[in-house]
C-alpha cells in the first residue's frame, strides 16, 4: 500500500505531539508500505508560486516533499488575517502530484498550510482521504476551543466576533511567513534570550471593549470557519484519538464518519517499575505553566495540603514560581529521564481545562506504573480506568484538593499494583496495524 501523510513537518524545526506520533506512525509504516510524507515548507519571496519538490534524501525509508509556499501556519495566538488563509491555488499543483506518487489513502495530521485545491484534487482522483484529529484547527483559528481572556471553553463564536477577539493578539500574516524561512531557527534562538510580554487579561478586556470592532472583519472569520468545514466534510474518515475529539467534531460536524483509536509512540513500553519508598505523598505535573493545562487549578488545590504529608514536583517549564513550601521545580526534561521521574513520583495529575484532544503524559505515566488523576476534559482518561486512577472535575479545585487529601501511600500501592498487572501497553507497532484495519481499510 501507498500512504501519504501530510503533517507539520520534521524535527527539529517542528515538534510537539502531533510530529511525533506521526513521524513514529510512518517509520512504523514504510517496514512495510510505502510511506511519502508532504508538508509545509520554506516560504520563497522571490518565486512565489506554489510548488511542490521533493528534499534531499533522509537516513529513513520515507519519500518526504515539501509545499514551497503554502498557506500560513497560525502556530502562534491565532489568525489575524483571515483572507490570507484561504487563498487559490492552481489545482494542477496538487493534482500532478498526487498522480506522481500515486497513495492509496492520504493520512492528514493536521489543515494547517494546505490549500483547498489539495482535497478537491484528492476527491477527483478518487483517493480515501483520513483525518486524525490532533487539535481543533479549522473550527478554531486558536486550535484549542478556549478562550484565554475569558478563561473558559468556547461554544459560542459569536457570528465570527469570538474568533476575532480570541485572535486579538496573533501575529500578522507576514511575520507567520517569516517563521518558514531558513533564518527562522537562528530568530528562535535569539527570541528565548527575550522575556515574552504577555497581555494581561485585563489589558485584554480593554482593549475589546476600547475596539471599535469592524463587522466585516468578524464576517471573514465566519467566511473562514465555512472554508475549512467544508474542507473537513471531504473528509472520509476521521481518526478519534480519543472520545473528547470525537464528541466536539460531532458537535460541529454531526454526521461524519470515524472511530476512536487512542495513540502512542514509539517511546511507550511496559516498564516494570519498583516505586521508591517515601514517607510523603510526591505527587508530579508534567507540562507548562499554564492556565488552560489547570496548572493553576492544581496549585490552589496543592495550598490546601499538609506541607508534612505531600510533595508537588513541577517538571517540563522554566518559568519562575514564588517560592512554595513543599513544591519543587525541575524545569525540562529530556524523555529519557522518564523512567527516573516516574520512579520517583506516587501519582501523576493531568488537570487540564481545555478540552485537550489526547495528552501522551498520561499514557506515559501509565506505562511506568504511576497512578493517574485526570481531568474529565483530558482525551486520553479513556485510558484511566478507575482500577488506574481517577477523574476529576476540570474547574474543581476544592474536587482535586479532596480527592488528594484522601490519598495513602496504600490506595496508591494498589493502583499501582493493578497498573503493573493489568493495564495493556499498546505499542507502536500494534497501533500501525490498528490503523491499517480500522481505519484505512
């Protein structure tokens, strides 16, 4: 079988979940199929017509090409300029490359930077077209359904007003460009030296209330969600990784086809960890500091806690925190620190309040016997079973601060055990045939 996939593209300049689940799928994949794999490249002022041209080869069995010139990528805060994200393209760009490699299913990982004239072509060419919903881009510029100003889920984007709002603070079209250019890397590396300035939400709301909105600006993002819904009913069927995605597209799109097949990657294995034996509870949170992963939500559960009984271990941000008793900072980590960081951990808390589409923290957790505590909105509680862990309400403090509070190091040990004994690792390589038989076929 032929398969392309289009993804956002490689490491390093690209990372993230959605890279590698889908670079871990394909190496899977061309042991035996044969794998092409397409993406947005570099952006060429110079010649600005779209192309597509295959890059030099790679220590893999994968054919990759890239869009010289596709549409932007709104990896930052959101779309400013609407009309910039549905431009046309001649169809024969796509049309002569895809009779070229000639796939029998088209795997998309994601809308960002393709153009409209990729799926009609597929749909001309008859070829299967699946769709893994690794974020919420095309229903929402943000990806994420979740409106930081107003520190709630969206389920009202106001006619095209709410996605404006939400994209208050994007960057504009040209800079985003700027970001597929070779020089991009060396930009990165100078901006971490700067502090960001975030806005404040009350900067935010006054400046939304100061606005002077213009009507026709909230039009083309009404203009701009029917673009890429209609982009999303060509679809043949979509890949759920997890029941909260197939909930919220079915919100939107209710009579689409597909199945929920939770992923992996190629990091995850049974580990057969002994826990080290601490006299207090030590409980971890892998991810940002931020609000819509309920980072904060933690915290002020965590307050609550006898200092004496409970530790809280922060791993995988830099940021400052006022000092805390009891709560220790491990800044980033590298995924061969896993097994360490796990050993030492009695269970792991996935808070988040955004409808998060999967979260590889937990089934890493799972995989080195860590009991797991996740929030009702985190995609992969489909694999937390209560035996495994718990679930919890997402805005709830005071239902996390009691649930941890009722936690011995005995309850623990039992989820423990049953984790260790019972819980199914899917790997890898069983994952590629699942997608195989249940999905493309």
């Amino acid at each position: 079988m032929r398969i392309l996939h289009y993804t956002l593209g490689l490491p390093p300049v690209r990372s993230g979940g959605l890279t590698k689940y889908a670079i871990d799928l394909m190496k899977e994949q061309s042991k035996n199929d044969e794998v092409i794999h397409l993406f947005p490249g570099k952006i060429d002022f110079l010649n600005t017509h779209t192309r597509i041209s295959q890059i030099r080869k790679r220590n893999d069995h994968i054919s990759h090409f890239q869009i010289i010139n596709s549409l932007p990528l709104p990896l930052f805060r959101g779309i400013k300029e609407p009309i910039d994200f549905m431009k046309r393209v001649p169809k024969k760009v796509y049309l002569d490359f895809l009779t070229e490699v000639k796939p029998n299913v088209i795997h998309i990982h994601t809308l960002m930077g393709l153009h409209s004239e990729f799926f009609e072509s597929a749909k001309a060419l008859g070829i299967k077209l699946v769709y893994t919903t690794h974020d919420y881009f095309g229903i929402c510029p943000t990806i994420n359904l979740y409106k930081e100003h107003e520190s709630t889920n969206c389920n009202n984007y106001k006619n095209g007003k709410g996605c404006a709002d939400c994209s208050l603070h994007a960057m504009g079209t040209k800079a985003l460009l700027l970001t597929q250019t070779p020089f991009y890397p060396t930009i990165k590396k100078l901006k971490k030296l700067i502090p960001p300035k975030k806005p404040s939400k009350l900067s935010t709301r006054k400046e939304l209330e100061s606005n002077n909105f213009n009507e026709n600006r909230s039009e083309e993002y009404v203009t701009l969600r029917k673009y890429y819904l209609d982009i999303l009913m060509k679809i043949d069927y979509f890949h759920f990784n997890s029941v909260v995605t197939m909930q919220v597209y079915k919100e939107y799109l209710p009579e689409i086809e597909g199945k929920v097949v939770n992923i992996t990657h190629s990091g995850i294995m049974k580990a057969n960890v002994e826990k080290s034996n601490y006299s207090k509870i030590r409980i971890g949170y892998l991810g940002p500091y931020k609000e819509h992963k309920g980072f904060f939500i933690l915290l002020e559960a965590f307050k609550l806690l006898a200092s004496d009984q409970f530790e809280l271990h922060l791993f995988g941000d830099s940021a400052n925190l006022e000092p805390m008793e009891s709560v220790f900072t491990h800044g980033s980590f590298r995924s061969d620190q896993l097994e360490d960081i796990f050993t030492n951990l009695d269970v792991l808390v996935v808070p988040s309040v955004w409808k998060e589409t999967f979260g590889f923290v937990a089934l890493e957790g799972l995989s080195f016997g860590t009991p797991v505590i996740i929030s009702e909105n985190v995609g992969s509680k489909d694999l937390v079973l209560e035996k495994f862990g718990w679930t919890v309400d997402s805005n709830s403090s005071s239902e996390l601060y009691k649930l941890l509070k009722s936690l011995n190091k005995e309850v623990l040990l039992e989820k423990h055990l049953n984790i260790t004994r019972d819980y199914n690792v899917k790997m890898i390589e069983n994952h590629a045939q699942d997608i195989m038989t249940d999905v493309y076929k």
